[in-house]
C-alpha cells in the first residue's frame, strides 16, 4: 500500500499549508489540452502538457486566471524564454513543471514568476541555475533531481538568496559528496538526498537548525554505522529515511535521534534492532518492510525487549520480514493506525492485535493464515482489510470463511480476499455499508447472499475466476458500482445475468470474458449498455457483431 512512513509525513505537511506540489491528474479542474483550457477559462485550475510540441503559450492564455499550477513534460520544442514571461501574468500560478524537457540553460525570465511557490525542474540538463532565481521570493520548493550536470558548488550561493526555501530535492544527481553550503540555507526543512552515491555526511550537520525531513534513501555507499552519530547532531530532525542502504545492522547511536516522528529503514538487511531504539518515544511512524518492489527485505525475526516503549506509533509496517508471529509489543501500540504484515511468514492473526481499537488499515496479504478469529469484528475503526493470499499456496493455508462478525466493521471500505478458497460469504456481510471496492478474485463461490444488494456504496467488484452460477437478486440495485469482472465464471447463467447488467447504465467496465456468451447475448449486453467498456476476450466469433 502507499503509506511509506516518510511519505505520508511529507504529503501531510503540503496539504496542511496548502501548497501544490503537482498537478492532481483526476481532478475535474484539471486539462490535458491547451485548447480545451482556453474554452473554459473558469473551470481550468491545472494544466498538464505532456509531448507537446508547443513553442509558445497561444494568445489569449492570461485568460486563465484561475490557473494555480501548470506542467510540461517532454516538451522539447519550447521557447522558455517566451514562455516564462506569459507565465508571469497569471498572478495565481504557484506551482510550476518544467521536466524531462532537455533543458540545459534556465532563462533568466523565471525571476518574473515572482508568485511562484513550487519549482520542478526535474530530469533536465541544468548546469547552473540563473541569479534571476533569487528574485522568486516566494518559493518554498525546489525539485532539482536529475540535474546530473549541475554545478552543486556554487548552487547554495543562488539558494541562500531565497528567503523563503523549505524544501529541496537533490535526488538522483550521482552525487558523492555532500553539497556544500547547504547549511547556508537558514530555512531549508526538508532535503531529499536519496538514490545517490554519498561517501560520508559532513560534520557540521549541527548547523541545520531548522532541518526536520532528511531523505538518505538508497545510497549505498554511504557506511551509516558510522555516519548515525553526525545525524544525532541535528536536533530539530523529525523525518529521517535510510531506506535501501543494505544496512545489516543499526548502531546504538540510532537511539540518540530521540526527536524522530518517522523513521524508514524498509528494504535493507537487518535481523535485529538495536536497544536503544527504545529511546524513539516520539515515533509515530516506523518502516521496516521490504522495498516498492519486494526485492530487498529485511529479516528481522525479535524485537528488543523496550520496544514496546514506542507507544505513539500509528504506522507501523514489518512486510517481508521473518516474523512468524504478531510481535507482543503491538498490543502496547493503541494508537496504531496502520499495520502492515504482508509477505511474513504468519500463521494465525495473534490477539496482540485485538485491542487496537484505533486501526484503520490491516494488512495480511501473502501470509499462511488459514482463518479470521471472531474478535476481526472487533476493530470497529478498520476501513481497509488486505488478505489475499498466493495463488501458489496450499488450500490449508487459505482463508475458507469469513466470520459473521466481518458485518460489525460498520466502517469498512476496502476488502480484499483474492486467491483465498472462500466457499460463501456470511450474510451479515452486506452490513458493511460503506464498502466500495470488494476483491474476490480467484475463490470458491458458488453464489452471493440474495441482500448483497444492500452494499449500495459497492464502487468496484472483483469476482473473476469463481463458481458462480448466478447473480444475486436485484443485483441491479447496486447503483454505485462501476466497475465489475465476472470472467472466468464457466457456469454463470449468461442470459439471466445480462438481464440484470442491462439496467446498471452507470457501470464503466464489466469483464465477462471466458464464460458461456454466444453472440447474440454479448450483442443484447452491448446494445442495452452502450456507453460501458464491456471486455468479452475468448470469444473470435463477435469480431463480426463488433465490426457491424
């Protein structure tokens, strides 16, 4: 799931200030189309141009006056300088993209952007960043990640001039020292270090007085056994990761970061922790699960024996790691939001985790859990249980059924169980009313509970590969979904489904491929729902009914 500790904190503090960092790409004020924009100047907030070949903004672009942030990407054919100057007439625009766009020479026209807050210059050819730069007295952040020819010696003497910098991504540059100077920069809060080849950190890290987020992920290169006594200097340090830096141990010095509030150690090698991280009283956020791609994992088995003193912890992920149990620490972690314990080597859900009255999303994905204890229902807060289970594995190590009391998640949105062997589904299920997205792929299930249609939140509805032979009663009444796949269900009585599918105009896409469809159906199906996707592979003898 997308709760990287360090993440999470990130994206928490943008959207409590307010600032855009990116243009949201599925927000309705958002166009992908400059013509279309200019067609509806007081709807348009975003712009996002990508592959463009514009050389200028068209005439009449001031008349987006509402425009807040703008991105171009792989638009190697502009005249910045041009464009630049546009920009500045739209005194709203706060977040500006300029990347992937082979730019060598930033124009000093981008000190007219005076209002700007947010820069991404990422993915460029920059060598040096213009004086101009100083006069955006406004901004707070600045991406300059892959920038592999920039000049960093001389980039804090521009830097320093901005008053107001907070944040600054020197990601993927190949760096190897430590940029100098950035300790000059008095308001610099966050700084994203990660995926270089750092050798050692500086010594005088206790010069970052305003230093909360510091991101050391994936250099490694850097020997951090000995470099985690330079981070304790930084004293207003609350966000620190060291994800992906193959580290197979911490020092005890780790302990002396007693302010952190998030801590990423996810995708390295450790079997244990040490002692001292029970001097981590603040953290509320700890990653120690495999990597995004679950190559690099740590196999961390025991825990010491202060760990439960992390009693402020609210997320916690252990993915990928040994532990063939709940560690008993959790059942100190009430306020536990978030738990992740998918790809472990679990065998039952422990009562450890009975009495955390707080969490929200559960995590069991990949385990060899072969049941839900009763007490499930007990966690009246969850709104997002994952159990889905390895195609591969066993039928005893699968989840059969679910227990009754599933119907007291009262506040429950997110339930998936794929690849399990669930033979049915309790009725009280459909007193889960805030569900809408349900993943039963790849189970048992002959049939669904004939008041199934009671989840009228149901948004996506996953049953591919079951044993249906029909669809419930009044499944029609499920007025919210929108996604559906009923593939793979060989004895589904295809003309009675059809019936019921043809009154549900609000459905987006609904998969029936590889089950019993003769043309003559499929063409009911798509005559009745004419602007749904209706994906039907498997069968060669509709081509001439599509092609009709």
């Amino acid at each position: 799931m997308g709760l990287c500790s360090l993440l999470l904190c990130l994206a928490m503090t943008f959207a409590a200030s307010g600032q855009v960092k990116e243009v949201p790409y599925d927000s309705d004020s958002t166009f992908y189309r400059l013509d279309l924009a200019l067609k509806k100047p007081q709807q348009c907030y975003y712009l996002f141009l990508e592959h463009d070949t514009l050389t200028r903004l068209p005439a009449g672009f001031s008349s987006l006056n509402h425009l807040k942030g703008i991105t171009f990407r792989y638009c190697l054919q502009a005249d910045w300088k041009q464009i630049l100057s546009q920009l500045a007439e739209l005194p709203g625009l706060s977040f500006l993209e300029i990347s992937i766009c082979g730019i060598s020479v930033l124009p000093d026209e981008i000190g007219r952007l005076q209002q700007i807050q947010s820069l991404n210059l990422k993915s460029n050819q920059l060598t040096v960043l213009p004086d101009a730069l100083q006069n955006c007295r406004n901004l707070s952040d600045l991406n300059l990640s892959f920038n592999r020819s920039l000049n960093f010696t001389v980039l804090s003497g521009i830097l320093k001039s901005i008053p107001q910098l907070i944040a600054l991504d020197l990601s993927n540059n190949l760096l190897k020292n430590f940029p100098p100077g950035l300790n000059e920069l008095p308001g610099l809060q966050r700084l994203n270090l990660s995926d270089n080849r750092l050798l050692a950190l500086p010594g005088n890290l206790n010069d970052f007085h305003a230093l909360s987020s510091l991101d050391l992920s994936n250099n490694l290169s850097l020997k951090l056994q000995d470099e985690m006594v330079k981070l304790s200097a930084i004293a207003s340090l609350r966000h620190l990761s060291l994800a992906s830096n193959d580290l197979a141990t911490l020092p005890e010095s780790t302990g002396s970061l007693v302010a952190l509030e998030s801590l990423d150690l996810s995708g390295n090698r450790l079997q244990s922790l040490p002692g001292s991280i029970e001097q981590l009283v603040q953290l509320k956020a700890l990653n120690l699960g495999m990597d995004k791609d679950g190559q690099r994992r740590n196999r961390l088995k025991n825990f010491p024996a202060g760990f439960d003193r992390l009693i402020q912890l609210e997320d916690l992920n252990l993915s990928g790691d040994s532990v063939m149990s709940v560690p008993s620490a959790v059942a100190k972690f009430l306020k536990l939001k978030v738990l992740n314990l998918s790809w472990c080597t679990l065998f039952e859900l422990s009562p450890a985790i009975r009495g955390l009255k707080h969490l929200e999303v559960l995590n069991i994905d990949h385990n060899h859990i072969s049941r839900l204890p009763d007490w499930i229902g007990e966690l009246s807060a969850l709104r997002e249980l994952h159990a889905d289970a390895d195609f591969f594995a066993y039928p005893v190590d699968k989840i059969k059924l679910l227990p009754a009391t599933i119907g007291n998640l009262q506040q429950l949105q997110v339930l998936s169980l794929n690849d399990q062997v669930v033979t049915a589904l309790p009725v009280t299920i459909t007193q889960c009313s805030q569900l809408h997205l349900l993943n039963l792929r790849g189970n048992l299930l002959s049939t669904l509970p004939d008041s199934f249609s009671r989840l009228t939140a149901l948004n996506n509805l996953d049953l591919k590969a079951n044993l249906l032979i029909r669809l419930p009663a009044q499944f029609e009444r499920l007025t919210s979904l929108k996604n559906l796949n009923l593939s793979f269900n060989e004895s589904l009585d295809m003309p009675a489904a059809v019936k019921q599918l043809q009154h549900m105009q609000q459905l987006e896409v609904v998969d029936v491929s590889y089950n019993k469809l003769d043309a003559a159906i499929y063409k009911e199906l798509k005559n009745a729902l004419p602007y749904t996707k209706i994906i039907a592979k498997g069968f060669n003898n509709l081509v001439p009914i599509e092609n009709k």
